[in-house]
C-alpha cells in the first residue's frame, strides 16, 4: 500500500509496525516483523520488538540483518 504511494521498502514497513503499535496492545511475548523489498532490489525491516533478523541472498552471497524496532529491550512496556 505505502510503496504504491512512494514510500521507500524501509519506511513502509516502519509505517506498517507503528501503525498496530498505536492501535493494538500487544501481549509482553509477541513479536511483530515486517519485511519489504521494491522491484529495484531495495530492502527494508522492522519490528515491534529486538531481535527480528531476516536472511537475503545477494550477488552470491547469503546476509543476516539485525533489524531496527520501536522497543529497545523485551521488557520495555
């Protein structure tokens, strides 16, 4: 929807993540990713919670990303 508009992989998905944090409570355990990638090759993530990683395969070669979130530790309410 948000990429439709002009809006870059990286800020659709922090979009995307802010928009249920700001509407939905979430259970202390849970956790929320999303990952997004243009039909440019350009990648974004991010997560309700640390600790959301995701694997792309490039120019031969495998990479993990840490991805950015909202909380900063699992215990942060």
């Amino acid at each position: 929807e948000l990429m439709r508009q002009g809006y870059s992989p990286q800020q659709a998905c922090e979009q995307a993540v802010n928009r249920i944090f700001a509407k939905v409570k979430l259970h202390p355990h849970f956790q929320i990713g999303y990952i997004a990638l243009n039909k440019a090759g350009e990648t974004g993530a991010y997560a309700y919670r640390p600790g959301f990683q995701y694997a792309l395969h490039q120019n031969g070669s495998n990479t993990l990303y840490n991805t950015n979130s909202i909380k900063i530790n699992w215990d942060e309410e």
